[in-house]
C-alpha cells in the first residue's frame, strides 16, 4: 500500500500509535491523532509537525468519512461504533503490525498462545541475533514493530510477539514462521467466547502457504487442532517423543525433521526454571530450526538466556526468603505455571482486575503449594470466597501493593518464597503489568 498523501487516522497514542505516526509521517502520510484521553501523552515532534492534526478528548464518530486508512490501537474493541461504522463506509482499518509487515523486507517470525509469550519471544531473538546479528525483537513485547521495520534488513529475522487484539486488524501479515504456543481461557471479557478467542489467535497463519513453518503445541488440544487449518508446513512440539517435531527424551530436548535427529540441549541446563519454560524452549527450538539455524548455535542461544522482566523473574534474598515477580501472570494458566515453578513454602500474593476466568484450578493448587495467600485488587474478595471454598483458610487481605509486600515479608519464614503471580490483569490498580511488577520489586528492595 503507497501512503504518500494518505489521510490517515491513528486512533490510540500509545506506544504502537506513536511509532505509527512517525513511520508514516516518513512516507508522507497526512495524519490525525485521536485519542480519547484530552492530554494524551503526544510527543513534540508529532505535535508540531505541519502534516499532524490533533483531536484529542473525543471519539472520532463525527470524522470517520474523512480518512484513506485507519489505524487500530490494539487496545481499542473492533466492535466499537465508530469501527463499525469505518467498516460500514469501506475505510480500510489495519493495526500497527500491519502496517510495519506491510514496510519490513527481513522475514518475520510471529509468535503467539495464551502465555509464554513474551520469553518465547526473547529467546528467538537471542538465538536469532547470533545467527543474524541485524535481527531484533517487536510487537508486544514493548517494542512496537513500527519502530524498526523499515530499517530491517532482508538477511535478518523480527521475532514479533502478537496478541489476539493485535490479529484483530490484520489483512496482508504473513510471518515466514508463526507459532502458537498454547491456548487457555484469557481476555474472555473483550473476545466474548473461547471459540472466538481461539478464532483471532489463529489468524496469524491465515495468509501462510506451503512454503512458510506454523509451529503448533502437539500437547493442548487447541493448538494440536490448528495443524488442519493452516496451509503452512506445520512442526509441532511435545513433552512427549513424537515422530517428527521437537520433544523431549529422557532428560533432553530432541529436533527430529528436516533430515536431523539431533540433541539439542538437557532441560536441565536450561538457565530458567519450570516446566512451562521447556515448552518455551521447545518452540523456540522449532522457530530457529525452521529458520535455518544451526544446532550449536540454537543450543549456544538457550544456555546464555536470561529470564525475562517480569515472569518469574528473582528479586532478591532477604534472611533466606526468596522474592520472585510474576506480574506477567494475567490469568490462571499463568499462574498456575508460576506456583508450580517454585520449589519453597510460598506466600503468594495475588488479584487484580477480574477478565471473567474461573480461578478455582489456581485455588485447587494452595493446599499443596501455598503457605498463605494474600489477595490485593477488585478479586480479593472474591478470591478470598473461593479460597474458603476449597477449604484454604490461610488468607489475607491487603489494601496495596506496599502493604501485601510487608505483610509478606512479616509472614515468611527463613526458606520460604513470596511470589507475586497475580492471575489477574492489572489495570484495576496499575498503568500495566510492568508497572504492577515494578511497583512490587520497589517495595520489595525498601524491605
């Protein structure tokens, strides 16, 4: 798509809006920034460029019919009335990694699923960069693809994490390689139905043919059921041997096809823990092969990782009590991967913003795992009944984050965890998870 004299609408200021503007504004784009916020955070170079129009504080209902293109924030609903009525009059409207595919001439390996995400993401980037130095990672990991993709070069790799909000908006995105982790109930609140959820999620393989990789969890029913809608070469991988794929043997990780029946690494070797995280480095195993990496460097890749902020990620020790951040655990699977990581008595703090998920099976763990729960945010309560439901009596309460994480710390005992793995989003009580985690990792080092 040319977008020279294009009158373009950027609905949403954002990180991904922000990187769009400029993008376009490269292109000579002539652009309106909407937002409905009144004093969004606008930098000055788009503010005081002579092809940026503002329009701040409203919906853009009384514009629509004005504009060539719009461009979706992730954030925003597709069935909002003025997106409704933009696809009623026939205005295309993309999202941000549309438009950045649309502008990137290096291959894009596109990873998504319900959780692991985001550490998935960066070991392919990690591997990736040492098969190909250029390559880099974007999407929703914090990087918007917009701000990099024009200056990719064809020899190396984008490993973009995308979320099903961010596959709403997508018409011509056609990673090389896509992945899909897994599937567990999330974001029911915005999708509706998990036959919905899973719909969005699958259309990151939808413009792939036979020449591309679709990389699949053989283990999750969901995923296992994909490798029929997909006209990609599929690669699945397992926890169990399988015929052709990436699995694990015995105390290993194998890659079998492509003509190679290959070690690839010990999962004990693997520098994070959990079991979640072999199935991580499984698919990311799957990508980089798929990708033409070799062996040594795909292992050499997933010795030096380090974890990723925010997701199981250690803090710090005080009297032989270990502090670990999950923010990054916005929903129960999440959650559960995180409980079942540590290895100690944990105190667990937990709740935020309710997405309409079932927490009884995160519940149904505490008797075996937890020391004591703390619930903070607008399911404490809730979380406290279904806590007592299943006969776990240990609960607290605590108005904060500053005052879960000290009544934490006067909780434990020399040898035990405290885990903040909330299972529950964050914007009841934070701008994001980051800042959730961040926020939690500050009190934590006043301790």
């Amino acid at each position: 798509m040319k977008y020279e004299n294009k009158k373009v609408l950027i609905c949403g200021m954002g990180l991904s809006g922000v990187a769009a503007a400029r993008l376009l504004l490269k292109y000579g784009a002539r652009i309106t920034l909407q937002d409905a916020k009144e004093t969004p955070n606008c930098p000055e170079d788009l503010s005081a460029h002579p092809q940026v129009t503002a329009y701040f504080g409203a919906s853009p209902d009384e514009i629509i019919g004005e504009f060539d293109i719009i461009v979706l924030s992730p954030g925003i609903p597709t069935d909002t009335p003025f997106v409704v009525k933009a696809q009623e009059l026939g205005i295309p409207i993309i999202g941000e990694i549309e438009l950045a595919a649309s502008l990137c001439a290096a291959p894009i390996i596109a990873i998504t699923g319900t959780n692991g995400k985001t550490t998935t993401t960066a070991m392919v980037g990690d591997i990736m960069r040492l098969f190909a130095p250029a390559s880099q990672v974007a999407g929703n990991i914090g990087i918007p693809f917009c701000s990099l993709a024009e200056t990719m070069p064809p020899d190396a790799f984008v490993a973009a994490e995308v979320s099903s909000f961010q596959l709403e908006t997508i018409t011509a995105f056609k990673p090389k390689i896509s992945a899909v982790l897994n599937m567990t109930e999330d974001h029911l609140n915005r999708h509706k139905t998990m036959e919905a959820y899973v719909a969005a999620k699958e259309r990151i393989f939808e413009n792939q043919d036979a020449r591309d990789f679709c990389i699949l969890n053989y283990d999750n029913e969901y995923t296992r059921l994909m490798a029929d809608k997909t006209a990609a070469r599929v690669v699945f991988f397992s926890k169990s041997p399988l015929d052709e794929g990436v699995f694990v043997k015995g105390d290993a990780i194998y890659v079998k096809f492509n003509g190679t029946n290959s070690e690839i690494i010990k999962t004990a070797d693997l520098p994070i823990p959990g079991a979640h995280n072999v199935e991580n480095a499984m698919a990311a195993i799957a990508m980089a092969y798929a990708a033409g990496v070799p062996i040594d460097i795909i292992s050499q890749g997933l010795r030096g990782f380090k974890a990723v902020e925010h997701r199981l990620e250690f803090v710090r020790t005080i009297h032989d009590i270990h502090f670990y951040n999950d923010s990054k655990a916005t929903n129960t699977d999440a959650a559960i991967k995180g409980l079942d990581a540590m290895s100690r008595p944990t105190i667990l703090i937990g709740g935020g913003q309710n997405k309409g998920l079932d927490f009884s099976e995160w519940v149904g763990m505490f008797a075996d795992k937890v020391k004591i729960f703390i619930a903070i945010g607008e399911t404490a309560e809730m979380l406290a009944k279904t806590c007592l439901a299943h006969g776990f009596k240990n609960v607290h309460m605590a108005a904060d984050m500053q005052k879960a994480v000290s009544l934490a710390a006067s909780l434990a005992a020399p040898g035990d965890c405290v885990l903040l793995s909330p299972a529950c989003a964050s914007y009841d009580m934070f701008d994001s998870y980051e800042h959730r985690g961040m926020v939690f990792k500050k009190h934590v080092w006043e301790l």
